[in-house]
C-alpha cells in the first residue's frame, strides 16, 4: 500500500540532503505478502529494532535497488498515514510499500514506474455462499470491508447497495473483522489474498468475471520527495534493471514465506 530515500520538505535542492551511503525506504511492515514484521532474521530480512525485522516483497525490492544505487538499505516502519507526510519532511528517502500513484498522491511526491501490478479480488470465508460469485454486484447488501485510506476502501462504493462498512486502519485488523463474522467480504490485491488465503485455509478468493470486477489501478510504485529528482531518476534506473520475470519470482518466495496474520 511505498517509497524510499532524501530530499524533502522545504529542500529546493535536486540534490540528496542526507547520508548518501544509506537509502531509509519507509513502509508499514504490516502488509504481508509487500512488507511484514518479524522476531527473526533471514537471508531476506532487515532489522528494524533490538528485536524485529522487516521482510517482504518490498523488503526485497528495497534492498536491491539500495545495492545497485550504491547504498546500504535502512527500513523505517511508519504507519500508513504518516508515510507521505515522513517523506516529504526529511524523515525518509523513499516509500516502498505496495503504494499506487493517485492524481493526489501525485501532487504531494513524485512516483516511479510500477514495480508490481496485479488483480483486485475480495476474500470471503470458505464456508460463505459468496464464494461462487462472480460479479462484484452480487456483493449488494453485505459487510464490505477495505483499509483506510487505501483504494482498498474508496472501490466499495463501485458496489450498488452494499454495506460499506467503516474501514480499518490495518489489513491483519480486517481479516480478523472477516473471520469473526463481522464482515463478510475484504478487498485484496491478488498476491495479498494469495498470502492470507496461505495462512488461512478457512478462507477463500473470489475472482470476477471480465467486465464484472472493480474499475481500479493495481500498480504500485516507489515515491519521492518532489525536489529529489536525482534520487528519482537513480531509483528509477535501478529498478529498470530488475526484470518482469524477476519480480513475479520475489513476490512469489514473498507470498510463501510471510508469517502467519496476527493481530
């Protein structure tokens, strides 16, 4: 749901401002199969405190685009909300973490190509008749559930007649709204939805037949502050030399290694 290194706030230079031997990516670490939070390190992993680390897709793509620029990668968990903001005051160089660019997100930073695309689908419990669905209009009159200030949230009001239910601020707090029955549906990129459907085999994907789904943007990209064009242009570089195949690849060790979701 983002981005990585210097350059912010009221800096009118083009150029870094801060330690040019270390990329700080901010991200949620709570957005499993992207980004995750951990108690022990891998071959994968990036430590974030005395006792946690970071890992996941972006953790990944993170680390790599670090190397290949010349720099040593720090993640900085940040909550969702405050990730634009921390970008944009100097608090970190970039978001990596699963963000698509919005015309409103693009007046505030700027953004790479994607890095990943994919399909929007909801997951639903394994036991619910929703499960054979196959537009997103049979959803009418249930419990809707996205993340806050995502498009996760905004595509729900594409359904006529559905409950949109008040959204939450984190995702593992929407599955937990899903499998004590509060809600009925959540909304999922599919390598999300892969990851929890791995973790939770009481629950299941719903994919819509072509024309029925939601009308949404599925990419994501990197963001960085307005002013650090140089720092753009290098990511930018970079990750141009990370291959489509290659991606799929990372994302797909991503989705089989991530945690099980806890609250």
């Amino acid at each position: 749901m983002l981005v990585m290194l210097v350059g912010c706030g009221g800096n009118s230079s083009n150029t870094d401002s801060g330690n040019d031997d270390v990329l700080r990516v901010g991200m949620e670490c709570d957005y499993a199969p992207f980004n995750w939070t951990q108690v022990e390190a891998n071959d994968t992993s990036v430590q974030i405190s005395s006792v946690d680390y970071a890992d996941g897709y972006d953790v990944v793509i993170a680390s790599m685009i670090a190397e290949k620029i010349g720099r040593k990668v720090e993640i900085v968990k940040t909550d969702w909300d405050s990730l634009i903001p921390s970008l944009n005051a100097g608090a970190i160089d970039c978001i990596i973490a699963g963000m698509t660019e919005t015309p409103e997100r693009a007046e505030a930073v700027n953004f790479t190509t994607p890095y990943y695309e994919s399909d929007m689908v909801v997951i639903v419990r394994a036991d619910s008749e929703l499960v054979n669905i196959d537009d997103i209009q049979q959803l009418a009159g249930y419990n809707v559930l996205g993340q806050a200030n995502t498009t996760y949230d905004e595509i729900i009001d594409q359904i006529e007649g559905v409950n949109h239910m008040t959204p939450l601020a984190t995702y593992p707090r929407m599955i937990l709204s899903l499998t004590s029955g509060e809600a009925d549906a959540i909304t999922a990129e599919m390598p999300v939805a892969n990851g929890v459907i791995a973790a939770n085999p009481d629950l299941a994907i719903v994919r819509f037949a072509e024309g029925k789904g939601f009308v949404v943007d599925t990419s994501v990209s990197i963001a960085v502050a307005k002013e650090n064009t140089e720092l753009l242009d290098a990511i930018q570089n970079a990750l141009n030399t990370i291959s489509d195949a290659e991606r799929l690849q990372i994302m797909e060790a991503a989705v089989n290694r991530q945690p099980a979701v806890e609250e």
